[in-house]
C-alpha cells in the first residue's frame, strides 16, 4: 500500500507531538536528579540547574550519615522485606488451601473474601483493632493488617487450580503430605506469580504512610516515607522546617538538594528490584485470570 505524503506527514506530526509530551513528563524527572547532584555552591548563584558543571555526592552523603533519614531508611527496608516474605507467605498458603476441591466450606471461604475486596470498614475499625492488639507505636502494626489481599488470594487460587491433579496425586503416592506438595512442587512452579506479587507488596509496603500516621507516634519507627513527607512541605510549617534545619544545620546545603536527593533515595531501590522481576511480570500479573 501507497502512503501518500499527506499521510506521512500526519505520522511525522504526531511522532513529533508524543516525543514532545514525553519530554514534558520527563523534565521533571530529569530535574530531581540533576538537582541532587548538584554542588551547594552552584545551586545557590543559579537556582534553575539544567545540567551541573560539576557533579557532587554532598546531599547524599549528608542524608546517609544523617540518623534521621537513615532509620527511617531502615524501617522502610524492614517493611519491604519482611512484610513481603510474610504476606507472600499467608497469600501463597491461603490461596493453595482454597484451590483444594476437599476444604470443606471453602466457597463460603471465598465469599467472605471476596466481600473484602467490594467493601471498605474505613479508618475507625483498623485503628481500634490495632489498638485492642497493643500493636500501637509498634512496626507490626504496619504489616499485620496488611498482611494479604482477598484479590491477590483469589488470583492465585486460580492459577493454583489451573495445575494438574497429577502432580499432587504424584506427591501422593510419592508420601508427599500437604504441606510438602506445597512448598517442593507447587511454589516452584508458581514464581511468575510469586515474583509478580511480591513486586506489588514490596511497592506497597516501601510506600507506607497513612497508616503510620495513625498506628506511629515514635520518631524512631516512623518510615522513610514519613521522614520523605516532613521534608517536602513547605518549610514554613513546623515539622517540616523542624526537619529541614536538623538535616542541614551543621553544613551549608540547600534544602531543596536535599530534598532532590532524599527523593531519587527513596525511588532507587524500587527501580533496581524492578529489572529483576521483569521477565516474570507480565506472565506473573495474568496469573488467575484466565482458566483452562
């Protein structure tokens, strides 16, 4: 087929208009990182920086070797593992159990579950059962009651329901009990979805903020998106000017840089994790959907 030139030329015209939108969501990107490389020194006589002429690890090193970012640091990466392993846990295990045919009440099991994912209790009911738990001001708080989610458990009962009879009739005769069916012959064959929802809680929980707003009064326990907040808002409030002055009150830095730099922190790890799992991703977030 014979394009015409009008036709090329509306091609061309919209090439150029999405590389031009995409170059507008990419500033500000472009403009964080740049920003946090950049020397006090140049930040302050330009202000506008496009591209440093000298590139510097100053706000880095500061925010590392500053205790208040680095628990906070610490928190976030104790959430993300530890949260993670342990919801992927109670998610795979509830999961396989309701994919069993033999589990008696298991579709009224899936109801109550499913009710979960349609209606939402609010704020008042989670604060008053973490409090009746003395889970207050504690790092359990922001895991327990997120633990697992009716739709991931739902998703992966329907991929465990997709896997042949005979592997579990083989188990079996092999003297494989339940458990041991589960954790050598399932769970392998089961990483596409693993590594999938294990990205999602890993996301969710390094992102944890509203609820340690309600359950996190200490300053030592609160996570890094906590600390990230304070230092983002205006510094004519409070807490963030609060916050701002003890991260840059022995040495000259703007605040901004720091904030730049505490910013592409709190991305990073995130960003390396996600090259890892990519190959898994796309089949992994299928998983469930589709029987048969």
């Amino acid at each position: 087929m014979i394009r015409s030139s009008s036709d090329r030329l509306f091609d061309s015209f919209i090439i150029v208009l999405l590389l031009f939108v995409a170059l507008i969501m990419l500033f500000p990107f472009y403009y964080v990182f740049v920003v946090s490389f950049t020397t006090p020194v140049e930040y302050l006589r330009k202000g506008l920086v496009l591209f440093p002429e000298e590139w510097s690890l100053i706000s880095y090193r500061y925010l590392l070797a500053n205790n208040v970012f680095v628990k906070a640091t610490g928190v976030s990466a104790f959430l993300a593992t530890a949260g993670t392993l342990l919801s992927l846990i109670v998610t795979s295990a509830g999961a396989y159990a309701l994919s069993r045919k033999r589990l008696q009440g298991r579709r009224v099991l899936l109801i109550l579950i499913l009710m979960t994912t349609l209606f939402n209790p609010g704020i008042i009911p989670p604060y008053l059962l973490v409090r009746e738990l003395h889970l207050i001001n504690s790092i359990w708080s922001l895991i327990i009651p997120v633990l697992t989610s009716g739709w991931y458990v739902i998703l992966m009962r329907g991929f465990f329901e997709s896997l042949p009879d005979e592997l579990e009739e083989a188990a079996k005769i092999d003297g494989a009990t339940d458990i041991g069916t589960f954790w050598r012959i399932v769970l392998p064959l089961s990483l596409p979805s693993l590594a999938a929802f294990g990205l999602f809680y890993a996301v969710s929980y390094w992102n944890t903020f509203f609820s340690a707003v309600l359950y996190i009064n200490k300053a030592d326990l609160r996570p890094l998106q906590i600390v990230l907040q304070m230092l983002l808002i205006d510094n004519s409030s409070s807490a963030s000017g609060e916050l701002a002055n003890t991260l840059a009150s022995d040495i000259r830095i703007p605040t901004d840089t720091l904030k730049m730099a505490a910013i592409i922190i709190s991305t990073a790890p995130i960003l390396l994790v996600y090259p890892f799992l990519q190959k898994h991703f796309a089949k992994g977030v299928m998983v469930g959907s589709v029987k048969g």
